[in-house]
C-alpha cells in the first residue's frame, strides 16, 4: 500500500524527500563537508574526522550512500569513498527549484 501512495508524488519530490532525509542530521553534513575538500579518501579518515564511534559513522555513511549521495570504490586495500558528483548536482538543482516556491503571504507584501 505505501508503494500505491508514492505514486501520487512527484518522482522528483520523492527524491528531494530522500535526500533531504540523508541531509537530516550534522554528522552527515561533516561528512559531505569533508569529502567535498578531497577528491577521495577511506574511512578512517572520514571517522578521525567526526567525534563519534566508528559504527555510528558506518550507520551515517550507509545513510548517504542509500541516498546516493556518496560512492564507494574498492581500492585494495581499502574503499574509497567520495561525493557522487552526478547525483550532487541533481540534489542541488532540487533544492534550488525547491526553495524558489513562491508563498503567497510573503509575495502579497513585496
């Protein structure tokens, strides 16, 4: 039944929704922060990075890549992981076409 009423939305609306949901929390922005700032790098630099235990920076990054806003790549002996710049930008033109919905009391006093 949940799949039913997805229908009724905007295929972009649930997108944003996701990644607006992947957003949703400092740890993450930390993260994309610090990924934005090198082309790639492992997860221990990621977790140095945080205060937080390894398995909670698990949990967050798992939250990323389930919205694809990171990837990963398996570079012996490590994965890399980096911003997925397809999907970032994607993300960004939601949000900006988000946030120019006119309201309409803020528009009748300009």
């Amino acid at each position: 039944m949940a799949s039913a009423k997805k229908e009724k939305y905007a295929r972009e609306d649930i997108r944003l929704a996701r990644y607006a949901k992947a957003l949703a929390h400092p740890a993450r922005i930390a993260i994309l922060r610090h990924l934005a700032s090198l082309d790639n790098c492992c997860f221990n630099e990621i977790s140095k990075e945080l205060p937080l235990a390894d398995s909670t920076v698990s949990q967050h990054m798992n939250e990323l890549k389930d919205a694809g806003l990171i990837q990963g790549s398996f570079k012996p002996p490590r994965v890399q992981y980096c911003i997925n710049t397809e999907n970032w930008k994607q993300a960004r033109k939601y949000f900006k076409e988000f946030t120019k919905i006119k309201i309409a009391q803020i528009d009748k006093n300009k």
